[in-house]
C-alpha cells in the first residue's frame, strides 16, 4: 500500500501493574513504528490529553502511547523525514473535547504547542459535554486508514470492530500488557490470534501474498524479538496491503449527451488524481465483477470504499441514491459535476466542483485536487445523538 495520504492510528494500553522492562519494549516498538511510518509519508491520528503511568508512580513510561506516538512525528517533522500536511490533510488529526486541554500534562505543552505551531494538526470537536470514547472511537475509525493495535482491553476492540465495519485494515500486535481498564476479552494478543486464523477478516494483502505468515513475522513472542525486527515486519505487512478503493458514482448511459463529457472528464482528471492519492479505483463495468446481482455489487463496493467520488451531471436518480447512502453511513464523499449542473436544495448545499471541460487540462486537475483536500475529512452531515 502507498503510505503517502494514508492515515494510522497507533492504539493501545497496559495494566497499571505491567512490569516496566515489558513497557518500555513497547514504547520502543510504538516509537520505531511511528517515526518509519512518518516517514514514509504516513499521516496519523492522536489523542492528546492524558499520559497515566504505572501504579504509585509518578516518573517512568505511560500505560498509553499516544504521547510516544506525539514525540516520534515531532522527530521524524523536526528532521525532515516528513511534512506538516499531504493530500489527506494535515499530518496529525485529533478529535478533541471541552477538557482535552485542561487534560494535557504540563511536562507535554512544550510538545504540544510545537506540533500546532508546526501547522501539523487539524482538530474536531465533538458536541459540548460529550466525552463518549465509544463517539470518539467512531469518529477516529473514519478518519483513519489502517489500526495498529498494541495490547489493551474494550476500547481496542471496539476499533477493531469499527474499522473492520468500514472495510479498513486492523493489524494486531501479541505483545499481552493487558489494559489500563482491566476489561476486555483480550485486547491485541486476542486479535493477533484470530488474524492468524482469519487474516480477511483483519486486513487484506495483494494477490500472491500469505497474509498469515505477513503477520506471524510481525509477532514480537512476548518480547523476545528484538523492536527493530518486529517493526520491519509491520512494514513489510503494511506494504502488501491492498489499496484503499475509489468508488466512482457518475452517469454510466452511453445513449445520453452528457455521457462523452463525463467520461472523458473521470479518465482524464479524475483517474491521474485517484492513482496519485494511491487509491484503486472501483466502477461498475470496469473490471471483474465478483457478484452475480449488480445492486449488490453497487452497494457491498461503495458500503467498503475508501472515498466515494460522486458526479452527478445528468442529475441520474441511481446517482443521487447511492450519494444518500453514503452521506448516511459518514462516508468520505467527493462531489463534482458538469458546469451548468443545475443541482438539487439539498445537494446544492454541499462543496461541489464544477468543472469545465473547456479549461486546459492541468487547471482542471489542480483545481480537482485543491477540491479533494478541502473535503476530503468533512465531518458527517449528522452529528451522532444520545444520553451523555
């Protein structure tokens, strides 16, 4: 997979009770990954606020890396190795809350204040007086590409869950340092043997690839293995990984006039744009078709795609009902259409480009890219509901 636009969410605790040399080989192994990541055009998200250490102290490393994950991006940014922003976006997303800030360790503000000063974070908050890790947890698992889970207890697996729901990549890590809530049924080690078993249902590689034995190579056997093997087979695993899928919603009639248009306008703007971002792309027509029913093949691809880049000149009714289905289930959305489009209220509302197929080419492209980075992590259309 190009890592270049790919967003990782590095997730994780232990026991306040671990024993020290099993906790700093973690944040050795979080550091390594967090730094090569970095540099190797990765963006990220992270949590600030908190950093709790083990039981009665007061010194030594947290039972969370989040902080560790902070340190190594500033590394990687103050080196060189990376840049403060890319095509998804700034380097680092965090969701925040009304107490986030007053949470932040004062030994960590320096840290803090030099990644915003640095331009590097894009920061959401979430409703006042709502601080539900399960809300925050959803929100991270849409916002990010690939989880890489390291220990910890419900909340792990409750990302898991959210990014398999969303098609998206889980890498589990056995390292057993148990959880900073002691609940769960296991946290990473538990997931780390299911991959084995079912690796599908985790991640999946390119063709050609053992999924089991990417991901054996990344075991750390309790810490035996050294970090910088383990790291290295995390790369290597990440590496082999599937691209994230575009899917194209557009006018698919060949007997309409606008047809010539829009096609010429997806090969010749929106194809070079997807293939720069790493995506693949994902069309109906286009390809081998894996279902026998095509509403099914519509709804399964776009329900697990990465992005949906949705044209609506011809104003198509299949069109605007696969757009509803996305915008309802907060998928990443990318709206365009023909000049002249006259769209809908409710469509109306939303940023869409309107390109001109009369503009030279390149214009088109940069403006279609400039267009992408601005909405490419809209929040959703519906703010989430319930008891606090």
């Amino acid at each position: 997979m190009k890592l270049l636009g790919r967003r990782i969410l590095i997730a994780g605790s232990a026991d306040v009770q671990t024993p020290e040399t099993d906790l700093l080989y973690a944040h050795t192994l979080v550091r390594e990954l967090a730094h090569g990541l970095a540099t190797k055009g990765a963006g990220f998200v992270v949590s600030f606020g908190k950093e709790p250490r083990l039981e009665g102290r007061e010194d030594g490393p947290s039972i969370i890396f989040d902080w560790t994950v902070a340190e190594s991006i500033h590394s990687a940014l103050t080196q060189g190795r990376t840049q403060s922003s890319g095509p998804s976006g700034k380097l680092i997303a965090t969701i925040a809350t009304e107490r986030t800030f007053g949470q932040i360790p004062q030994h960590r503000r320096e840290l803090y204040d030099a990644l915003r000063s640095a331009g590097t974070i894009s920061m959401e908050f979430l409703e006042p007086g709502w601080g539900s890790g399960a809300i925050r947890r959803q929100r991270q698992a849409q916002l990010a590409d690939i989880l890489i889970a390291i220990s910890g207890g419900e909340g792990v697996e409750h990302l898991a869950q959210e990014f398999a729901r969303l098609g998206k990549q889980v890498i589990p890590v056995d390292l057993d340092l148990g959880a900073s809530c002691r609940d769960g049924s296991g946290g990473g080690p538990r997931l780390f043997r299911e991959a084995l078993k079912e690796p599908s249902l985790f991640f999946n590689v390119r063709s050609g690839e053992s999924g089991p034995e990417l991901l054996d190579r990344c075991a750390t056997r309790g810490g035996a293995v050294p970090t910088g093997e383990v790291s290295d087979a995390v790369f290597r695993l990440v590496d082999m990984l599937v691209a994230p899928k575009a899917f194209y919603v557009r006018l698919l009639n060949k007997d309409l006039s606008e047809y010539g248009r829009v096609e010429q306008f997806f090969r010749d703007v929106v194809d070079p744009i997807v293939a720069e971002l790493g995506l693949e792309v994902l069309q109906m027509g286009i390809g081998v078709n894996e279902y026998a029913w095509m509403n099914q093949a519509i709804f399964d691809s776009l329900h697990y795609s990465h992005v949906a880049v949705v044209d609506l000149t011809g104003l198509r009714n299949n069109c605007f009902v696969e757009l509803g289905y996305a915008l309802g289930r907060s998928q990443r959305v990318i709206l365009a259409a023909l000049k002249g489009t006259s769209l809908p209220f409710d469509t109306g509302s939303l940023e869409t480009y309107l390109w001109d197929p009369a503009r030279p080419l390149e214009e088109l492209r940069q403006e279609f890219r400039e267009h992408w980075a601005r909405n490419i992590n809209m929040p959703p259309i519906v703010r989430p509901r319930g008891l606090r």
